[in-house]
C-alpha cells in the first residue's frame, strides 16, 4: 500500500488538472482515516500540499488542500514532519488567511463568501492544530525576527474587526462563526512571552477587546479569549493591578482606562434566577447588580466557568486585588456559583478561591 500511496502522492503535481484533482480528493479520504494519514506521513505530502496552497487560485481547491493539511497535523504521526516546516507553514497559511479576510470584507455574493469563509476557517483550525507545541508558538509568533508578533497583530485584527459585526457571516444554519478559531490561535500563542506583551500593551487595549468577546455567543470564541486571558497572567503582577481593578494609581502612564476585568469576567457568572438580597448589594458592583434585576444569563459550560475561575486565582496572587474582590462582593458570585453548578473541579476551584 505504501508504494501505492506513494505513487498516488505524486499525481498532487501532475501538469494535467484532472488528474491533480483526483489526487488530492484521493489525499483528502486518506486523512480521514489514522491507516490513512499514517500512509500519507511516510509520503512527501506534506511539502507537496503546501507548495500547492499558495499556488491554488481556485476556492474548491483551495478548501480541499487545507481540509488535508488540518486532518494531517492532527496526527502525532505527522509532527516530525511538520516541525521541520513551522515556519515556512505559519507564512504560506497567514498568507492564504490574510488574503482571504480581505476578500471577505469586499462585495461577495452569498455564495463566494460562504467558500472564503471556509477557507478562513480551516485556515485558523490549521493554525491551531500546529500551535501545539513550543516551537510552533515561536515560530507563529515570528520570534527573534525584525517583524517579530507581525502575524499575531493579523490574527488578532481579524479576530476584532470581524466579531466587532455582530452576526455570523455565514447565513447557513448550524455553522460555527467562521472566525471561532482564531480565538484557539490567540489562546495558543498566549503561552508564549511575544504573545502576552502584545495582549497586554495597554495602548493597544487588546485585552479590552478579548474582554468584550468573552461573552461572545460562540462557545470556541468565548474558551479562546477567555484562556488568553489566563494565560497572560502567570507571574504578571504588575500587569495584575492594573487589569483586575483598573485603579487609577496603577495607571501611571495616564494611558485611557482599560478593562476592569475583575468585573467583567464576574459578569459571566451572574444568574438572575436567584436574586441578591440587600445585604448581597452593599458594595456589590453595579453591572452584576442590573444584570441579576434584569435577566442575565450565566455561564454554563463548565469548562468554561473552570477557565474564568483559574483566571481569578491568578489575580488573586496580589493583596490589593484580593481586597478590591472582597470589596466587589465577589464572594456572593462564588458562593451562588457553588450551588448552581455540580462540578466537582469549578468546586474545587471556588473553594480555593
């Protein structure tokens, strides 16, 4: 089978188009299967697929060779592979990505827009799929490079601008925002130090954005951001006073207020269903307040609610925020979180708090 697979492989590059279709929709009932990739990983598809992408005009095609190359690098059996291309992957997909969101944003019918969308997709589920490891991070994040977080800054526009719009852009039924993995990118290469100093500039106010889409419809949009967020606060606990409580004195470059994210991750927790008494109020920040008078709808994800739980023990590392928390009534959130919730790790992860 492998001399068959092979051969097969090579028709990726065959000068007669028809032929070259056949491979690759071939290639792409492969990938579907571990017997299959496990065929392919001993093969040059790899390089084949990715010298074909940048070179493919057609929107069909073009769907079909990153269908392949997502399926391909989801597979432990392709990493060595993949590692050895990081960044020559990260520059011919941001390309394709970068190319198709600008399409998207011009006059499309329905139809075309609904095959760019596609293609930025399964762009994004590439790049998430990659940014598994360290290497692929760095190599994302272009580390050491004179254009150093350029692609990142891309990412990170498109996941903004395009959310910013409100619906989904694909008007079918059932399919996911288009843009939702993006969100997993950003998550990915928050682990990374290049990755946190751009989500944290406090010019540039990302973590005003990503705080804004964290109550974002899209379950994969709202996990993405939310995990950034976390992951930006390991050990940052200058940054920490300035995001949990956006204090004024911890704003010395007089930069305009950013998020207070001590409050806007609460907001994802509180229910209406259950109403704060009285004494619940005193002090209580005001958006939690209305959004229990007024029918708010809390998170019920676990992994979700584990993910806004872990951010809040990371700022919680510093004294003054504990006591800005305390003074919020943060307390009144975990405790109605506690009862509404039966998860043994949100549990755990209150208590702790």
């Amino acid at each position: 089978m492998a001399d068959e697979v092979g051969e097969l492989v090579g028709f990726l590059v065959d000068p007669r188009e028809q032929i070259q279709k056949i491979a690759l929709d071939n290639v792409v009932g492969l990938t579907g299967s571990e017997d299959g990739i496990s065929a392919l990983a001993r093969t040059n598809a790899i390089p084949l697929l990715l010298k074909l992408l940048p070179e493919s005009s057609d929107q069909e095609k073009t769907a079909k060779i990153l269908a392949a190359l997502v399926n391909l690098f989801a597979s432990e059996q392709c990493t060595a592979a993949v590692r050895e291309r990081e960044g020559k992957i990260c520059g011919c997909v941001m390309g394709v990505l970068s190319e198709s969101a600008k399409a998207a944003r011009g006059p499309l019918s329905q139809h075309d827009a609904n095959k760019t969308w596609t293609i930025i997709e399964l762009c994004a589920m590439l790049l998430t799929n990659l940014t598994q490891t360290e290497s692929a991070v760095d190599a994302l994040l272009q580390k050491g490079e004179s254009v150093e977080g350029f692609y990142v800054c891309q990412l990170l526009d498109i996941l903004i601008q395009e959310t910013n719009k409100g619906d989904n852009p694909r008007k079918a039924k059932g399919q996911g925002h288009p843009i939702a993995h993006v969100a997993s990118v950003i998550m990915n290469v928050s682990q990374g130090e290049i990755g946190q100093h751009l989500i944290l500039d406090k010019k540039r106010n990302i973590m005003g954005h990503l705080c804004k889409l964290s109550s974002h419809p899209d379950d994969t949009i709202r996990r993405g951001v939310l995990g950034a967020i976390k992951n930006c606060f390991y050990g940052k606990q200058s940054d920490i006073l300035y995001f949990a409580t956006n204090d004024p004195k911890y704003n010395p470059d007089g930069i305009p207020s950013g998020p207070r994210l001590g409050v806007e991750l609460g907001k994802l927790l509180v229910a209406s269903e259950k109403k704060f008494s009285e004494s619940d109020k005193e002090g209580m920040a005001e958006e939690w307040v209305a959004l229990n008078a007024g029918g708010g709808k809390a998170e019920v994800d676990v992994s979700t609610i584990a993910l806004i739980l872990e951010t809040y023990l990371l700022l919680c590392i510093s004294r003054p925020v504990r006591e800005y928390f305390r003074a919020i009534q943060l307390y009144i959130l975990l405790r109605d979180l506690d009862l509404r919730v039966d998860d043994e790790r949100v549990t755990e992860l209150v208590c702790e708090l």
